[in-house]
C-alpha cells in the first residue's frame, strides 16, 4: 500500500451538493450538459454522473464496461464528454464521476477487447492476468447454452468466429477447422449450460451475475490500465470528485483505495460502502461513504419506534411466521452461499486442501451466513469473523473442527483463503438480504432498505443526533441520501409508508381485510404488495405488475428468476389487476393512500430537509425534488420531466408559495431553497448542535443548529395532531433576527412558539435575515 498521507476530511470547497444523473442512451451527454442551468438553478454545485466510460451495447446503467480506454460511443463519445465539461464549468458547477473498479462486462465479448483476447488465447493472452479466473481448474466456462442436452448442435462457424445464435466467441489461432462442435473442443473456453454458471464457474463475477466478470485491480498493471483514462479526467481538472462502485468486491480495498487517492490526491472520495447497523467505516482515504448510513438514520427518524410490537403481531398472523430477522437472513444467506454463489464458494473450500472438500464447503458456508457485516478487512475487524465463528459454532457444533481449521487460516493475512474470503461474504450479504430477505421480511417494508435495519424499528431522535454529531466530527463531507439509482422503493413512498407505524390498528384491520378477500398463495408476499400498492398509490397496473413480479422472483418462495413458477405468477397478476378492476377494493385502496398521503407528505418534507441539511454532502437523485413514487430498479430509473420542474421552480421564484399539494411544488421548495442556502452561505454549515423543544409536543420536533442555520422538522404528524398539536411547544433560539426561507417569515427574540413557526409548512430552515435574500 502507498504511503500516503491521509487527506483532509472536513468539507470539500469544490462540492458542497450533488445532483445524480442516469447518464443513458437516450439521455446521453449532450442532453445532461443541458440541464446546467437547472442545477445552477436548483442550488446544486455538481453534477453526479452514471458510469460513462464504453459499456456493453445498449447498457442503461452503464455499470458493465467493456472498455476502460474511452467514452461510451452511446452517450456521444469523447467530444461529447468535453462538451458537458465546458457547459459545466461555464455555468460553475463541477463533475462528480462513478467508476466501477471491481468488474467489467463480457456479455458480449466482441464488445471488449480484454475479454476477447483471453477467450482468444487463454493463459497467453496480455490480458490473462486482468480477470480472476481459475486457471487450474482447465477452460473458461462460460455459462450461455440454453438448458437442453443438444445445446451445442446449435453452434455454427461464421466469418472467422463461432456463433451460438446471436452470441460470438473467436477462435484461436489453427483451431478454425473440422466441424463446429470440434472447432468448440479446441478452444480455451468451454461453451456450457447456463445454470452451470452457479455451480461451476471458473471466474470470480458480480455478486451472481455471469455477464460481469471479476477484475484484478490489486494488480498495478491492470490499475493503471483500468483507470487511466479516468485519473486523465482528473488530471486535466475536468473531474472534482470519484464515487467508487462495490469496494467490498475487490481483494483489497484498502490498498486499492490508497492507490486511487495517491493518483488522485486532491478529488472529493466517496465509496458505494453498505454499513450494517452500528458498524464504522474503515479508516481509508476516502471522504466517507455514498449515504446509505445517512438515509437509514433520516428515514428512522420518521417511524413511530412503539409501534414494533403491532407489526410483529400483524406480521406474525398474516404468514403465520413466527422466525426473527436474523434466523431468517441466516437462511437467506446460507442459500446464497450453497446455491447462487456454490462456484465461489467452491472455489475457497479448493484453498484447504487438508480439509474434508464437502465439510469445508458446509463450514464456509455457515461462516458467512453468520457474518454480521458485508465483509471484514483484515486484520482489521477480527471481532466480526470472532463472532461469526461463535454464531457458527452455535448453529452447527458438529463443523467445530472445520470451523476452527478455517478460522486459523482466515485470521492468517498471508493465507489466500484470508484475502478471498471477504469477497464471498459481501455477496452472501447482498444476495441473502438485499436481494432475497428484504422480499421475504414483509413486516414493515420501509424499513426493508439499502443500509437499513429491518429488526431496528425506527431511529429515536437521541440516537439520531449522536449520529450526526458523530459524522460532522469523523465524516463531515461524507454523501448524505434518500434516494439511489439502487433503492428499493422511492424516499416519497418510505415516507408514507412510515405513516402506517402512526396507524397500527387501522392497518392491520385494513390489510387482514384486503388479504382475504384477494389471497395469495405466499402471504408474506401478499403483504409486501399491499404495503407498496397503498405506499405508492396511484401507481400505473404495468409498474406495480413488473414490481410485484420482481419482487417475487426475488424471494424465492412461490416462483424465481430460473426456475419461474407461471401459474403462481398468474395468481400474482391476477391480484395484482383485481386492485384496478374490482371497483369496491379500488375504491378502497384508493380512500386509504388518501387518508394517509398528507401525513406522508409531512414526513417526506422533513426527511428531505434533515437529508439536505444534516453534515455531508447532499445528493438529490433525479427527479426527487417532486415526490416521487419509484419503486425498486429499473423502475426507479424512468425518465424525468424536466419541463415540468423547471415551469414549477420559475413560479417559486417569482414568489408563489405553494401548497402542500400533489403537484410537489412544496418539496420543490424545500430542496431549491435549502441547497441555495448550503451553496451561498456554507459556513452557516459546519457544526451540529441539537436544538431540544420544550413543552407538551415536544417529542414531535426535530431541530438542530448547524453554526448559524436550523433546521425544524415535524415528526408523527398524526399523533401530534391527535394529540392537540403543538399548543404551547417552544424553540429556543439565538434571540437574533431569524427569517424561515421557506415561508420568508422574520422572527426574533429567543423562543419560537412551533404552531406559530411551522403554521404553514411541517419544516422550516431557519438562517440569519441578512444571509436569506439569496437563497430565496
């Protein structure tokens, strides 16, 4: 690792707020140079683009790149990147960049050149070494065939190269002749089954993706190849800031990390870090993390905590299920493990040769389902793989022996099953949770999120200050975050939904109603939907349909993604269509989003306004400066109606004061004049003191004081106003003149009165009358 110093952590000058953008074909560079004056506009100091560097043909996320050498064709090339440069700084506004250091996409080897040699020429390729293949173990497998025994009669000889239908492979040299099945034989690769790809690969990938293969970037050379044209950005100042994507797969993020800062010393660094709850980012040389930490905090805050042991109940007498979180994800990740992930997880048990093979693989296998983070970084954080071992141990005393044996050599930094490791359980962990227990766990779904904590309901506001207190003194210019281009369902929808925790009673009694009049073969499931249907409420029938099928092929229950069971997703569907065509039930869903969307907006206001104004550097995810009902990806990456935000934020400007109301012009409010006041008067930002409310509502306000703005949130609307409202609840404050820039209301003296302060929004941002002009 490079000796480095560690670099200044307090907040970057150049980036004081991001704006994300899903860089795309059809939304390609020139058409995001064109939104410069919006994000001038907004209050916005950078740009936060997708990956841009060439991905595979037709990509819309831009995460599997097949050429680190230039800009992706599709969104304008090169020329096209220096126009959105040019445009950017001509407007002042800076470039934040993500890149994908981990793997690279071979979907279509012609596509990338690296790829290509290898499969090409095997072992003697230059580029053998970027990939983490397994050599030993004989040729390429490569997961394409359709699952039928004469797969390979499909094979034909084209032009040089050898075709399975639309997919093309090269043929090594003096290999070209004789029939296709023996020009195949001959080759460094082997063309196989696709579900061969879980068991059998001979390459690291992408969590279980086979299309996205494992780069070596411990490897100087493959770094440098990798990331030149990225650090060339950077070098010619084009670039303020880098977003590392998925650090937890990469053999040493930590070196890989120190290597990146020592190329690029002065850029603002942030890594795409999943936290678990009450977990510390490592001590790297990074800015902070991409805030997934920040929007499991913010949104907790809006959860009514009492309401835990309602949700167990309803959630207990709905399914019928009485296991906890964490016995649940236990399984989850051990399926992962044995199953999605069986060629990684055979391929570390082949690195204890002394060991039984199977007793090593059921070992390893427990062991990271019973890892409590995504990964440890040895030999940092032993305590995580101590824990797990006792937890292993617990569940499966007859591997004792094994898990002993094992444990010796994970705790060894120079052993290889101690680097590889780590890079397994971070897969178990998305695999297992994110992408399989968060569809299982259907207790309360807006906890079900990105960094969050399911067994965690909700974030007291005690808690929520150390936590930010805690930031602005270690991470001050880490990301802060709602929403993501890989959340599971948009802030605007968390936030209603968090209504229901407000609603115990009157939820459990509507949804056991829902249920059974519209049964679904998997009630767990049943109930993941009606919490989305009413969070998301009106929702188009195809996106909830495309949802709830993702959603159950995701848990694994009744269907999956290989093996889709179709007359339960016709049941699915069939439920799905009954909430439009059944009059009565639309009806009463549609009553029920009502009844519940004006606390929902409460608590989106005041997400949003603690998100923007807490330490860190805020991100606004396209489109989410109006409410927005997106649900998990690719849904969450529609196209945004710019006309629209732009018609709306010229009407704030010339002075309207906007209702609370659906079209989103108060949230619209909320974001442009926080962010504006963050960008002109950044030392009314630098240190955090909770402002307390005193009197009978007090528990209801969110309040802090970040050196000269404070910001005033609502919490539990329905219970404040069940209980009469804020009635005689005060804030202190400095005794100075004070305006609300949402409101443009001046205040002195040194006690608000909360129902005076917060009569016409739930959230104020209070700052120092001659600092507000600016900003509104």
């Amino acid at each position: 690792m490079p000796d480095i110093p560690r670099p200044d952590k307090t907040p970057s000058a150049r980036v004081g707020s991001t704006y994300r953008v899903q860089v795309r074909p059809g939304f390609d560079l020139d058409a995001t140079a064109a939104l410069a004056d919006w994000l001038v506009a907004l209050g916005v100091t950078h740009l936060y683009s997708a990956p841009l560097l060439a991905a595979t043909p037709g990509s819309q996320h831009g995460y599997d790149v097949v050429d680190h050498r230039a800009v992706n064709p599709e969104l304008g090339g090169e020329a096209a990147r220096q126009r959105l440069v040019r445009a950017l700084r001509a407007a002042g506004l800076g470039l934040v960049v993500d890149i994908v250091p981990n793997h690279a996409g071979v979907a279509r080897p012609a596509a990338n050149p690296a790829w290509w040699d290898v499969l090409r020429r095997g072992r003697d390729s230059a580029y053998a070494s970027w990939f983490d293949i397994d050599w030993d173990r004989g040729r390429l497998l490569l997961p394409v065939l359709a699952d039928s025994t004469d797969a390979l009669n499909d094979l034909t000889v084209v032009d040089g190269e050898l075709r399975y239908h639309e997919h093309r492979f090269p043929i090594a040299d003096g290999t070209g002749d004789g029939t296709p099945r023996q020009v195949h034989d001959r080759q460094h690769y082997e063309l196989v089954n696709w579900r061969r790809g879980d068991t059998e690969l001979t390459y690291r990938r992408f969590f279980a993706v086979s299309d996205l293969a494992g780069l070596r970037v411990e490897d100087r050379g493959v770094f440098d190849a990798t990331h030149a044209e990225i650090l060339r950005w950077v070098a010619a100042g084009d670039v303020d800031g880098i977003r590392v994507d998925h650090p937890d797969g990469l053999r040493d993020p930590a070196g890989y990390l120190a290597r990146l800062r020592a190329a690029a010393p002065d850029v603002w660094l942030v890594v795409e870090k999943i936290l678990e709850y009450g977990e510390e980012l490592p001590d790297w040389p990074v800015q902070g993390t991409t805030g997934y930490d920040a929007l499991a905090a913010v949104c907790g805050l809006f959860v009514d905590g009492d309401a835990e042991g309602d949700f167990t109940a309803l959630d207990g007498r709905l399914t019928g299920r009485h296991t906890s979180w964490q016995d649940l994800t236990h399984d989850t990740k051990r399926e992962a493990a044995t199953r999605l992930l069986a060629a990684e997880l055979g391929r570390l048990a082949a690195l204890v040769a002394e060991l039984d093979p199977q007793a090593a693989r059921d070992a390893l296998a427990e062991l990271a389902a019973c890892f409590p983070v995504y990964r440890g970084y040895p030999p940092v954080g032993a305590r995580h793989l101590a824990a797990a071992r006792s937890e292993a141990g617990r569940r499966r005393p007859d591997l004792a022996a094994t898990l002993d044996a094992l444990t010796a050599h994970l705790r060894d930094p120079d052993h290889e099953l101690a680097a590889r490791f780590p890079q397994l359980t971070g897969a178990v962990m998305a695999k297992g949770v994110e992408d399989t227990a968060y569809y299982r766990w259907s207790r309360f779904v807006a906890l079900n999120e990105v960094g969050g904590s399911p067994a965690h309901f909700g974030v007291p506001p005690a808690e929520f200050h150390r936590f930010a207190a805690a930031r602005q003194v270690r991470w001050p210019a880490s990301m802060t975050t709602l929403s993501t281009h890989d959340t599971k369902r948009g802030e605007d929808v968390r936030a209603r939904l968090a209504v229901l925790s407000e609603l115990p009673g009157r939820w459990a009694e509507q949804v056991s109603r829902w249920t059974s009049r519209a049964p679904l073969a998997d009630p767990a499931l049943a109930h993941l939907l009606w919490q989305t249907a009413v969070g998301a409420w009106p929702v188009e029938r195809e996106r909830l349909h495309a949802y709830g099928e993702k959603a159950a092929r995701e848990a694994s229950v009744c269907t999956s993604w290989a093996d889709p069971d179709l007359a339960f997703e016709h049941q699915l569907h069939a439920l799905i269509d009954r909430m439009y065509d059944d009059p009565e039930l639309h009806a009463e869903i549609s009553a029920f989003a009502a009844e519940i969307t004006p606390a929902g907006w409460s608590n989106a206001l005041g997400q949003k306004l603690v998100q923007l104004a807490m330490p860190g550097v805020p991100d606004t995810y396209q489109g989410t400066e109006l409410w927005d009902n997106s649900l998990v990806d690719p849904d969450n990456r529609r196209p945004v109606d710019f006309a629209v935000r732009r018609e709306l934020l010229a009407r704030l400007d010339a002075g309207r004061r906007p209702a609370v109301a659906a079209d989103g012009a108060a949230k619209l409010l909320v974001v442009s004049r926080t962010l504006r006041l963050r960008r002109n008067h950044p030392e009314l930002f630098t240190g955090y003191r909770p402002v307390p409310a005193h009197g009978p509502a007090g528990r209801h306000a969110l309040a802090f004081d970040r050196g000269g703005a404070v910001a005033v949130a609502t919490r539990l609307p329905l219970r404040l106003a069940h209980d009469g409202g804020w009635r005689d609840t005060i804030l202190p404050i400095s005794g100075n003149s004070v305006t609300d820039v949402f409101t443009g209301r001046v205040y002195s003296g040194s006690e608000l009165l909360l129902d005076d302060l917060l009569s016409t929004y739930p959230v104020a941002l209070l700052a120092p009358t001659d600092s507000v002009e600016d900003a509104a």
